[in-house]
C-alpha cells in the first residue's frame, strides 16, 4: 500500500506560527512522526507540503498515476477557499482523509466551510498532529 500525506500553506511554519493554537512542535517533528507511521504499517508513503495551490492540485494529480492508493490532507487554509483541490480530490476518485491539527469547529465562522472535505471519507480534527497518525491507521484499515 501506498499512501501520501498533503499538508498546505503555513504548516512548514509549525513550531513557529501561533503555538497556542498549533503546538511548539515543527514539521519535522509531523514528518518524522508520519515516517515512523509509515514504516510501523509497513507501508510507502510521501510526505509532502506546499504553500502554493497549483502545486497541491498537481501533486494530487500526480498520486493518481504514481500507484497512490489513498491521501491524507491537510489543505490548511486552502480548506475554506479552494474549489481547486475539491475538483482535483474528486477527479482522482482516491479515498481521502481531510486532518486539521486544531479543533476547527470551535474557531471563526470563515473556516466552517471545508471544501476539501466535501470529497473526503472521513474528517480528524482537534487531535494535533495525532490526528495524522488516526488518518493513516483509518486508511491502512480500510482500503490495503
Ligand atoms: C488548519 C486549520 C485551518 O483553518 C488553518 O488555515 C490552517 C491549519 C489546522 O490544521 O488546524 O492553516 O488546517
């Protein structure tokens, strides 16, 4: 089985941006701990982050022809704006698992809205970076 891991702008900014809301741990402590998912699972996988959109859509794209069998994604921002990766999500028919580090729906009116989620199987939100490793597990279960 093989698996990626999206995450969209900001998050290579972990560590660093609002700590009281996303915790004082960096991205590379989420990829070390998404490495060690993937390696305890026994099971490929990719890590990947962008700050740009296109090159989320593209990448999405890409796991369609690359033999990825299932997506985690974090689209960040991106989740309450982008009918982009909502498009591309659905065109690649790839079971997709939408994570967020906090509890979006305790926060703003303007992050209720989850586009990305509308083509996802399941949503995991509020478990910090905990939430990644549910997300892998959820998809390990259910689709290898
Ligand atoms: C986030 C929540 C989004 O609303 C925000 O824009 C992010 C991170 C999260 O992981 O909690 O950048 O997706």
């Amino acid at each position: 089985m093989k698996l990626l891991v999206i995450n969209g702008p900001n998050l290579n900014m972990l560590g660093i941006r609002e700590k009281n809301i996303y915790g004082a741990e960096t991205y590379e402590d989420l990829k070390n701990l998404v490495e060690k998912t993937f390696a305890e699972k026994g099971i490929e996988g990719e890590i990947y982050q962008s700050n740009h959109e296109g090159d989320l859509v593209d990448r999405i794209q890409q796991a369609y022809f690359d033999g990825t069998n299932g997506i985690v994604i974090n689209p960040a921002a991106y989740t309450h704006t982008s009918v982009a990766i909502l498009d591309a999500l659905k065109a690649v028919m790839l079971p997709a698992v939408e994570v967020h580090i906090s509890d979006v729906k305790t926060r703003e009116d303007f992050r209720q809205i989850s586009y990305a989620g509308k083509a996802c199987v399941k949503t995991i939100m509020g478990k910090g970076f905990q939430g990644y490793v549910e997300a892998i597990e959820y998809l390990v279960e259910n689709y290898k």
